[in-house]
C-alpha cells in the first residue's frame, strides 16, 4: 500500500497546476517573439486547445489546469517550431475547411478561407441540380472534392494530383470524413482528364508568379509546397489554358468550369475562357475584395 503510494505522490509531483488564462498569457507572451501581437494570441488560442483541449470559452472562465510533463514538453516543442515561423497547422498536422478538420503535411497547400467562398459558390449555384459528376484539378489535401462530397452526396466526385505523396494526404482525409471521391494521380499539363461527360470541373491550380515571391509571408515560402503555389512568370496561365482546354472537351454542354484565380488576372482568364468557348463568364471577388474566382459555362 505504501509502494502504491509513493509511486501516486510521485506522479502527482509530474503535474504542473495553473489557470487556463496563465497558460495562455505565457504561451502568448512566447509567441510574440516571432509573430505580431494579434497573429501571437490567435496561435496561442489555438496551441493550447489543441494540447490542453481548451476552448475559448474555458480560458475566459480561467480554469484550473493540471499539466503533466510530458504535455509540457509537447507544448515546448510546439512553441520552438512555431517560433520558427512554421505554420500552425504544419505544427499540428490540422487545418479546418468548411467546417471539418483536414489532415495536412508540408506535401500540401493549407486550405484558405477564400477556397472555402469557391466551393460555397458551386453549392449554391447548382443546389437544385442532382446526381452532377464533378472532377477537381490539383486536389492537395482534398478539400474541395471531399467537401463538395459530404455537403451534396448525390454529387458523383473526383480528383486529380500529381503528387502522390499529397494524394495519400487526400485519401486519408476522405476516409477519416467518409467520404466518396475517386482520386488519380497524373499530371494534367501531360495527361487528359480521367474521364468524361462532367458537370462541373473546378480548379484551384498553381497561380503564384516567382516574381511574387518577395511579396509572401516568409512562413510560407520556407513551408509550404513550391509545386501547388508557383508558375513561370512568362506563362502565368499556364494551367488555366491547359484545364479550360481539356474542360471544353470533357464537359458536357452547358456544364460549367470553376477557377480560383491570381487578382492580377482576372480579365486575362476570363478572356482566356471565351477564346475557349465559355460563356456567361462572372468574376468574383473574395472576402476581401480581391477578384479570387472565375466561373464559365461551356456552350
């Protein structure tokens, strides 16, 4: 019974006891040493909900916390990489979309909230349409197909990467979120679509210049893949021309074709789409007024 004891008295001993709003002060005053005041409490938010399973609501009613060591030494190692300006859901291999928590790795783009305005545009376009077969180009982490999957299951979806290593993150992902999507790698700028007759094709392709390199969040450029983010400065359209083409092959008449799109092109890939044969071609911009997507229907 002693024996017991001790080794209870010995654990407890392990235990760091503090407030909810002591951890956050501490992991926000550590942040801040690398990131701008703001960005440093909305990590430090996120850092101990993910490790402490403490929401917001929790940390203002400031609760008691009991911390073992080895929760210390995750949260440790957290701060060091986050101080290391690597992304947040690299650190915790979780980003959210649409509602739903999406497994990431540094082999695929973290998910934006303006791609989230792009799916939001195509179920409330084609609400009252059933059964629409869908292909998604250059699916990373799966966001956009799975979530069109789960919010319209009578939607027939698929995607495309040419990535194997970001089409395992896919397909874990969908398995995880139960989803039904058929994934396929291949590269589109070589290879036709896996298939045909679509409703809808969308696309979120890679649009960023190099020359546009100078004006990113550093975080960024040293994280995240350079394969999804960046194009030739000389062929920005590089990917819109060669997706709007095989589009205008494999859609069906009147189906429509999605893109996100670089704000500095708006009209050349709308004009890009009418020398393709698209009509009732409509630009719209994000949640912060850039010009972010483009959508077209095939004649």
């Amino acid at each position: 019974m002693k024996h017991l004891g001790d080794r209870v008295l010995c654990f407890l001993k392990k235990i760091v006891k503090m407030t909810s709003q002591k951890l956050l002060k501490a992991t926000e005053e550590k942040l801040k040493e690398a990131w701008p005041e703001e960005e440093a409490r909305a990590l430090a938010y996120w850092v101990v909900e993910e490790l402490f399973g403490l929401d917001k609501m929790q940390c203002l009613l400031n609760v008691s916390v009991a911390v073992p060591d080895e929760q210390v030494k995750e949260w440790q190692n957290a701060l060091e990489r986050l101080l290391n300006r690597e992304p947040v859901q690299y650190v915790f291999s979780c980003a959210y979309f649409y509602g739903r928590k999406f497994r990431v790795t540094p082999s695929v783009l973290i998910p934006r909230p303006e791609t989230e305005e792009l799916v939001r545009w195509i179920l409330d376009e084609n609400a009252d349409k059933k059964g629409l077969k869908v292909l998604d180009i250059g699916t990373g982490s799966g966001c956009i197909p799975i979530s069109l999957s789960l919010e319209r299951p009578d939607m027939r979806v698929s995607a495309v990467d040419i990535s194997s290593q970001a089409l395992k993150i896919a397909r874990d992902n969908a398995q995880t979120l139960r989803a039904s999507v058929e994934f396929f790698e291949r590269d589109i700028l070589a290879r036709s679509f896996p298939g045909s007759s679509y409703d809808i094709v969308v696309s979120n392709p890679p649009y960023v210049r190099v020359a546009e390199k100078e004006e990113m969040d550093e975080h960024v450029l040293e994280h995240e893949p350079h394969l999804a983010l960046f194009v030739e400065d000389d062929t920005p359209l590089l990917f819109y021309r060669r997706i709007a083409a095989l589009a205008r092959k494999d859609l069906v008449s009147g189906g429509k074709l999605y893109f996100e799109i670089n704000e500095a092109f708006a009209q050349e890939t709308v004009q890009l789409m009418e020398e393709l044969g698209f009509e009732e071609l409509e630009v719209r911009t994000d949640m912060q007024g850039k010009d972010r997507m483009v959508r077209g229907k095939k004649k």
